[in-house]
C-alpha cells in the first residue's frame, strides 16, 4: 500500500502506488467509451441505496468523457469497476462551472456509493459535497488535499516529472534545437507543472549533451476557464505558430486545446507528444508522428481508489499516483539508441531523487 501525505508533505521522487494486476504500470489503458449511460443517470432508474448495490458516479470539469485525454481517462477508471464487480456507473458532464456543485448533488442524492470529480476546477464543489454528505466517499482528480478529511481524498501526479521526461526527449530529438508546448491555463497547477517541467527537462537535456534548445511554453489565459481546455482552434493555431519560426517538436498539454496542437503537429510532419495518457491510442489521425505522451497513470489510480471504497479501507488527504513517459510505437526506429539509452537513465533518476525538476508544487 502506497503512503499518504500530509497536507504539508510533497510525495518522494520515488513514491509510486499499487497498480490493479490487470492494468500494467508502463502503458494505459484506453477504452472508448461505448454506449454511454443517459446524462445524468435518473434516480428512479437505479437501485444504488440498496446495500448490495455498489454505484459509481463521475463529474466532469469543463470537458467531455470522450476528450481522449483526461476526463476520459479517468471515467476508464470508473468503468474497471463495472467490468470487475458489476459496479453501477454513470456520468455528468459538465458545461457550466456554475453547475459543479448540481451535478455532484445529482449523484449524491440518488445514494450513489462513490462520486469522482474530475479537474482542480472542482475542489472546492467536492469538498462542500463531502462535508454534506458524509457516507459518501468522494475521489477528487487532480484535487490537492489542504487538510484531510475522512471520505475524501485527492488524486495527485508528479506532473512536473512526466513534462520533464518529455521536454527531455524533446530536446534530444529536435534537429533545429527549437521545441514547443501548447498548455491550457497555467492558473491549474498540474498543467503548470507539465509546462514547466517540459522546459525544465529541455534545460537539463542541454547541459548533459552540450546543446542550446529554445523552449517555447504558451498557456491558454485569455479566455475564461470554461474555454481555456476546449478550444483545439486556438491550440492548432498556436501550434502552427510556433512551427513557423521553426519548432519541430509540440507537446500539447490542456485537453481538447492540446489535442488541437499535437494533431496540427502531427499533420504538419513535426513530432507531437501527448498527454495524461498514450494519446498513440486516442489521437489516431496523429499517431504516425506521435514520439511520446506524459502520462499520469489516471485509469489505475482511480480504480485503485474505487476498490479501497468498496473494501472499506478507503484513504484521505492525498493518494499520489505514478506518472512516467509513453513508448515510441511508430517512431521506435527514428529514436537514436543513444537518446533511449538516456531517457532511461533520467526516468531512473527522476525515481531515485538523484534528478529534481526544480518545478514547485504550485505557480510561485
């Protein structure tokens, strides 16, 4: 069993959680999801106040559950436990964040057993839903946990170590030595780390082989937060900036808005990373030029977080899930052997603690 951290506690470099046998630990799992339930699941339909019935249900934030990216990853989680013990699953999708705290309730009031909530956007609508319904246990994704309160706990990744794996890679693989990163708003700390992490990585793979790599980082800010990981226009068209004054390698970071940045990459012949899961998988018109995603293992980790509910072993405060760098696939022959050789080395490191991002846990 993984360690749980204080409020005032940042996880070791080498803290790494149980994984469901089923879901290996290097590649995720990525199902589309099929025949989804109605929107939300009406009350009278189900039977989740029954005791022998065991109900999951899962929120969005400002997205949708087929985004190939985050949200869907984590509703993967949720329907692991339909296939494994027949759970009841449903999910909201939400388009207003004025709404966050009705779709909680929606679930909440139909005795559902388990409530995800998807996004740092939904902190404090899920912690409100925890203290009013305490025989809930609540999982909140990407959700950092100030202090800890029983039935309520938050999923977290070393996003800052993922970005820099990839910034790393991305360094190493560029021939015009200029590399870029389309994110939604750094005002989201997770995508802030992978930003900055991305650059801090490109930084580290410059000292170690003597180049000069120009990082170009750009977040989504000027649009309210209801578009800023929505908006794949502007994340193609930044993208295509960027390559305009030479970038060869695009990392998109910011849900529907970085697909729209790894796509025009990927279209344009450039190399593309994904991210939060092997968007190999979930971008397929970019997977010829796919050369890697920074991933947070989220489908395993919120199982992981649904079995401890139903087990009655269930933790609070903050549960840190792994996070790690995607394979090749394709471009497996156009990564020099040298280039594998060191990423190797710096994601063992990263694990050890003898490589630190220099990336603080939040926007300083």
């Amino acid at each position: 069993m993984p360690r749980l951290f204080g409020p005032n506690e940042n996880p070791p470099e080498t803290a790494r959680p149980s994984i469901p046998a089923e879901i290996p630990a290097t590649k995720s799992v990525v199902q589309k999801p099929t025949e989804p339930p109605p929107n939300p699941a009406p009350p009278s339909d189900r039977d989740c106040f029954k005791e022998e019935v065991f109900c999951v249900g899962l929120v969005t934030d400002v997205g949708k559950i087929n985004d190939k990216s985050f949200n869907q990853s984590a509703w993967e989680g949720v329907q692991v436990a339909e296939r494994e013990f027949g759970a009841i699953v449903n999910y909201i999708e939400t388009t207003d964040p004025r709404d966050y705290g009705k779709n909680i309730t929606t679930f909440s009031d139909a005795g559902y057993d388990v409530i995800v909530t998807v996004g740092f956007g939904m902190t404090e609508a899920t912690l409100v839903a925890a203290n009013e319904y305490p025989e809930i246990k609540f999982i909140g994704v990407d959700q950092f946990q100030e202090s800890e309160r029983p039935g309520l706990v938050g999923l977290n990744f070393p996003e800052d170590q993922a970005g820099f794996l990839v910034g790393a890679l991305a360094a190493m693989m560029s021939e015009s030595h200029k590399i870029g990163a389309v994110c939604g708003t750094d005002a989201v700390p997770p995508v802030w780390r992978f930003g900055e992490g991305y650059r801090a990585g490109a930084k580290y793979a410059d000292r170690v082989r003597g180049t000069r790599t120009d990082v170009f980082v750009v977040y989504h800010n000027d649009v309210g937060f209801d578009k800023t990981f929505t908006d794949p226009e502007w994340g193609a068209v930044t993208a295509k900036s960027m390559m305009d004054q030479g970038v060869d390698v695009v990392f998109g970071c910011g849900g529907n808005t970085g697909n729209g940045a790894i796509t025009a990459a990927a279209l344009a012949g450039k190399y593309a990373i994904g991210v939060d899961t092997d968007q190999y998988f979930t971008l397929p018109e970019a997977a010829p030029r796919m050369l890697s995603s920074a991933m947070k293992l989220i489908t395993p980790g919120v199982f992981d977080l649904i079995v401890r509910a139903r087990e009655g072993n269930f933790p609070s405060g903050n549960f840190y899930g792994p996070a790690g760098f995607a394979p090749y696939h394709e471009l497996e022959s156009e990564v020099p052997e040298d280039v594998k050789a060191e990423m190797e080395k710096i994601n063992a490191g990263l694990l050890n603690g003898s490589i630190k991002t220099g990336v603080p846990p939040a926007k300083p």
